[in-house]
C-alpha cells in the first residue's frame, strides 16, 4: 500500500501574542522513505538544537531500516521467508509499529490494511509491465492477504502468519509513525514549538512563537483550492493519486491498492485527513481513499 502523498504547505499564522518573540525559527531536511522530512522548531539557542535534530532523524531513520519494504534486508520482509503458522520474535522498534497498524486495519475494516504486501508486490510488477496481473497470481496473493490472519502476541513480542505467503507493507502509515517519533524527540527535549513535514503528512506541537497554531495548505486536487487548516498539537495527511496513477488497456489505474479487487482503484480519489498523531491521519487517509 504504498502512495504517494501530495506535498502539504507549511506556513505560520495565528493571532499575535508578546511571549517568545527572541526565538529563532529553525529549520532542517533529509531524504528518507522516498520523501523529503523537514523539522521546524523555535528555540532561542541554535546550537542546543543540533543534538536534538541528529535524534530525530535518527530514529526515523531506524524505523525505515525495519519496516521498510524497499530495503532487502529489512527485518519487515524478512518475516515473509520464515515459515507461516509459527510465531517469530519481531524487535522493539518494530513490534508496536505493526501493533498500532493493525489496530488501524481493525478500525477501518481492512481499507487500511498492513498484510497487503502480496498485492503491493503484485502490483508494483503489474506497473512496471503495463499489464495487469496473471488472474491465478493475483487470486494467490489475496489469499496471502487481510489483517485478520495476522496474530500479534503482545506477551511474546511475536508475529504469526496464518496462511502461507503473507508479506508486510506499512507504506500507509509509516511515514506518519516516523514523523510522530521525530515531534516526540523535541518534545522530550523540551522543544515542544515543533512541525514534522514529510510528503503528504504533517505533525505539529505548540503553535510557533507569538501565534496561537499552526496554518497548513493543503492541496489535494488540480486547482488546489482548499481552505487552510490550523492545527496545534495535532497532524494532517493528505493521500490520493492526483499525479501518480497509470491507464492499462485504455483504464485508469491509481497507486493505491484496493484490498477488495487486489489493483488499483479506478476512480481518482483523494483525501485529507487530521488526526491527533501522524500515523492515525496516515491510515485513515489511506482508509479514506479506499472506503
């Protein structure tokens, strides 16, 4: 399930207020999970800054190296060797990753859905190709599929697969789970004036300096006219296929997979979603799109 989010804007509004006028907006980007993340914070001594920024990027860039499906020897496609109906110990990092995903897939009845790794893989091929999937491979890979023969022992730290052939893909909500652990970072460090931006997600903390939240553009369409958002301790994402989608035998087909046909939906579609944390309006966008 992994899309592309349209690009979210990141401005500062609000009513002025006389606190905090000394601190420094600061800003840093890296490239990671095929995206472009960018910290936002104010504080008032640049060089405190520096430590704290390395942390963030660090554990976001510990979470793409367990759950990403792009990386071979990542410990979330490792599972998909082992063999099926025996629980298998997963990490620290990435257990509560894949426990708050399959609460999501429960929560949106399986329109997000972590277990729909047969399908991406199929897909992607598909894509590449031109050509939709042979019919017996992709009845294949949506028995391998859906959340429900995925158990998650929370006492054991372990993950079963029910049925044979079962592969992870948390491209639906990864992004925003890394985004979340980057705000978390400053928040420990007490820079709680803070914005994570990657792709289409945002997470923000208290509102910049002398403003009461922080105004985020969205654009989820072609004439992009939507109202701004103003969130304050809260995230935003956007998902939909308004650039990346492809036409096969004379049909549009979008990146988005829908876990009922095993392709790509049909119908261009996007939406915006604000949730308390980045990786729940991650899902639920996604979720929105399919539903």
């Amino acid at each position: 399930m992994i899309s592309r989010r349209t690009t979210l804007r990141l401005l500062c509004a609000g009513t002025l207020l006389p606190k905090f006028v000394n601190a420094a907006a600061l800003s840093a980007e890296r490239p990671l999970m095929g995206t472009l993340f960018r910290i936002t914070t104010y504080a008032d001594d640049e060089k405190l800054i520096g430590p704290v920024t390395d942390e963030a990027f660090a554990i976001a860039a510990k979470i793409n190296s367990v759950a990403s499906d792009y990386i071979a020897d990542s410990e979330i496609l490792s599972f998909s060797k082992l063999p099926h109906g025996k629980p298998h110990s997963v990490s620290g990092t990435l257990f509560p990753l894949l426990l708050q995903a399959q609460y999501f897939a429960r929560e949106t009845d399986g329109n997000f859905d972590l277990t729909l790794g047969p399908l991406t893989k199929l897909w992607r091929e598909s894509r590449r190709r031109g050509k939709l999937p042979d019919p017996e491979k992709l009845a294949a890979a949506m028995a391998s599929s859906g959340h429900e023969k995925l158990v998650l022992d929370e006492d054991s730290q372990t993950l079963t697969f029910t049925v044979r052939g079962m592969r992870l893909d948390l491209g639906g909500i990864a992004k925003g789970q890394a985004a979340d652990a980057m705000l978390a970072v400053f928040k420990k460090h007490g820079f709680p004036r803070t914005s994570i931006t990657c792709g289409g997600d945002v997470c923000v903390g208290d509102p910049p300096p002398g403003k009461d939240h922080w105004t985020i553009g969205v654009k989820d369409s072609e004439d992009g006219k939507n109202p701004p958002l103003e969130l304050v301790n809260s995230a935003v994402s956007t998902s939909g296929d308004l650039h990346q989608f492809l036409k096969i035998g004379g049909k549009r087909y979008s990146h988005i997979i829908n876990p009922r046909t095993g392709l790509g939906l049909t119908e261009a579609r996007s939406a915006t979603v604000t949730a308390p944390t980045a990786a729940e309006s991650d899902a639920r966008a996604t979720a929105a799109c399919v539903s």
